[in-house]
C-alpha cells in the first residue's frame, strides 16, 4: 500500500501504490458532493491540533529566545542565521529525520527527532518570533518511496524561505538598503540538487501537518481519528490532493468502495499528476473486478517511473514480501544501474543476500551502504549490522 505523506515532507496502498504526504493541485473546484459525503461519514470526528496549537512556541521557548535576542541587539538575520544553522548543522547527531515524527513547533523544539515538514514548521514560529517574513515552499523532488510499519509512504518536501523585512525587525531598527534571503532545507538532497520550488501557503502546510498524522493513524488503525485528521485538512485547504487520496484510501479499507472511488477522482482531478492516487484507484478497480482499467493504469504509471530508481527498489521491496529473492536482487540491481550512489540500494541488497545465506555478498553490500549514507543515523545503522556480521563470521 501506499500512502503520501509530506516530507520527511509522506499514499498508502496494496502492489506499488501508497499513502501520500504531498501533492500538487490545480484550479479545478471541489464537488459539493464529497464535501457532503463529509457530513455524513461513517466515522466519528474526534478533535484534533489547532493550526495555533501547531504553530505556537511555548512559554519556555519564548523565554529563551528573548534572553538569546535582546531587543538592543543590531544583528536579527545574523542570529536568525546562526539558529537556524544549529538545527541544520546537529541534524546528523540529533534528527531522526523519522517519516512518522510530526510535532508540533513546541514539541520539536523540545525533541529533535522529527521529520522535515515539523523542522520547517519550527523554524517558521522562530522567524515569527523574530519578525522576519517567512515562507513556506514547496520542492519539486522525484517521487521517493520508503517503507515504514510494512506500507510504503511517498515522501513530497518542503522548505523555508525567509526574507529579511526591514521595517518588520525584532529590534525596530533598519540596518541594510536592501533585503537578503535564508533558504532553510532539512534534507542536504534538496540542498545539493536545487529543485524547482514553489511558494505555498501556511494553510496548506497546516493541510499537509493533518494529512500525515491521519495517514499515520489510519495505518495503526485508529480510523476515527484518521478520519478527523483528513476531514480538518480539506476543511482548512478543500484543495489539498493528498488528504482526498488518503481518505479515499480509509473509505476503501471501511469497504466504502463507491465513496472512496469518488474521492480517488476527486484527488485526480485536482492534480491530474497525481500517480499515487491514480495507483490507489487501480487497487479498487481490482477489487470491484475492473481488472482491465486497473491494469491500463498500472502500465501507465510503469512507463512514467520505470526510470525512478525509487521506485524500482519499491517493486525489489515487493518482491522481497512475496519470498521471490532472485527477482528482488534483480530489482535493487537494476535500481543501482540508474543511480549507484543510493545506499538504499546497496542495503536492500544486503538483505536480500542474507536471506539468500550469501555472507560474502551481505557483507559487500552493507560497506556500500555505509560509504553512501549521509545522515548520521544511517551510518549508525549500517556499522551496527557490519559488526554483527562480523560478529557472526567469527561464530
């Protein structure tokens, strides 16, 4: 299954479809019918995060902030600067960059374990907080598919952009002739590659916040408050394709089929490029026996990603879960053809050998891995299994 989510910025789904965490849109409105359909859900609305409970700094921040900022200080940028690479810079040894960590802006600041979107939102109530314009973007990555709790979530991402307003400074005082930007990326990816970006807004970060926790929920099962969760997305952006995709997905597991067809098409035709959407409704046409339509889809979305290496090691990872390891390492074999440097790639072989019995091989593999990790927790994860290995080649 797969679900989208918003970065790390994640559709979730059965055979290479999933729960999303991001999406584009376009300007087509919203059916008043699935906004009614709404009103009449076979799910209980429970109450969720208030975009102020999201965005708001806690008492403690605030006092620490204003002893860190004193209002006679000339330099606002600078700090703002300085505290945002504090974040960037002890992500390695701090951030789980955990796909399913959405806090709040207090709660992040109180646990850095935390994925991009809740980093973001923090560093947006910090900018605030120093009255500096703040904006939030969204990044134009490729689609990036990882596994979490036996789904596979598609991750979107998102930065910050913040500009520095000369008359809306913390100390009051007009120190430049010109303004200057500080573009705020949690994922050195984005940094190093440079996507295209677009500009959106706080309500649809809100959106984007809500979609993620629902996604979340409706995978452990507590449906109601997923529901809830997409319900205050759509409420707060009825434009947000993610959350209609992701609903249409709990719908389907309630055996709504009828509704969750329609939400299906409404995510579509609010973003036409929607493929995880599209893959969600190829898994409904399955099981309402249009095995035809779902497979004309599929052949589609086959053509459209056959070049994702991303996407390869999803169908290496499916392989894996049907116990068919040959066609699994040729899967990750021909995801590393297209990019060598993903130590996904390399891990997911890893294993694949060691379910295979092949030491030698695992072992290869895992170094791979390692020497290819950015982030510190990969590194971590892969020298704790080299030792292992180790560990048991001398058994």
């Amino acid at each position: 299954m797969k679900i989208q989510f918003q970065s790390v910025v994640l559709t979730l789904s059965l055979a290479i479809s999933g729960i999303m965490l991001s999406g584009c849109q376009t300007t087509t409105s919203v059916n008043p019918d699935n906004l009614s359909l709404l009103n009449n859900a076979p799910f209980e609305t429970l109450e969720v995060e208030s975009q102020a409970d999201i965005f708001v700094l806690d008492e403690q921040i605030i006092r620490s902030l204003k002893s860190h900022f004193r209002q006679d200080d000339q330099h606002e940028l600078k700090h703002a600067q300085l505290l945002m690479q504090f974040l960037l810079e002890n992500g390695d040894a701090s951030l789980s960059y955990m796909s399913d960590a959405n806090l709040t802006a207090s709660q992040t600041y109180q646990n850095l374990n935390a994925n991009c979107l809740s980093l973001s939102i923090l560093a947006y109530s910090l900018s605030e907080f120093l009255n500096l314009q703040a904006e939030f973007q969204k990044v134009h990555v490729p689609e990036y598919w990882a596994t979490s709790r036996g789904y596979n979530f598609l991750s979107g991402h998102i930065n910050l952009k913040i500009h520095e307003d000369r008359v809306r400074y913390y100390t009051k005082q007009v120190l430049h002739t010109a303004p200057r930007t500080l573009t705020i990326d949690f994922d050195p990816n984005s940094r190093r590659q440079a996507f295209k970006t677009t500009p959106i807004s706080k309500e649809r970060v809100t959106a984007m916040f809500y979609n993620n926790k629902g996604a979340l929920n409706m995978v452990d099962g507590n449906h109601d408050l997923a529901f809830s969760y997409f319900q205050a997305a759509i409420k707060l952006d009825q434009n947000y394709t993610s959350a209609w995709a992701n609903l249409a997905i709990l719908y389907r597991i309630a055996g709504e089929f009828d509704t969750a067809e329609s939400f299906y098409n409404q995510a579509i035709s609010l973003d036409p490029n929607n493929n995880t959407a599209k893959g969600n409704l190829a898994v409904l046409y399955d099981l309402t026996n249009r095995n035809k339509q779902a497979q004309e889809i599929r052949a589609a979305l086959h053509q459209y990603r056959k070049n994702n290496p991303y996407y390869i090691l999803t169908l290496g990872n499916q392989a894996m879960e049907e116990g068919k390891l040959n066609k699994a390492i040729r899967h990750y074999r021909n995801a590393l053809k297209i990019n060598s440097q993903l130590h996904e790639g390399h891990f997911a072989l890893a294993k694949a050998y060691f379910a295979k019995g092949d030491l030698v091989q695992t072992k290869r593999h895992m170094k791979r891995a390692l020497d290819h990790a950015e982030f510190e927790h990969n590194q971590k994860q892969y020298k704790g299994k080299l030792e292992w290995l180790d560990a048991v080649a001398k058994n």
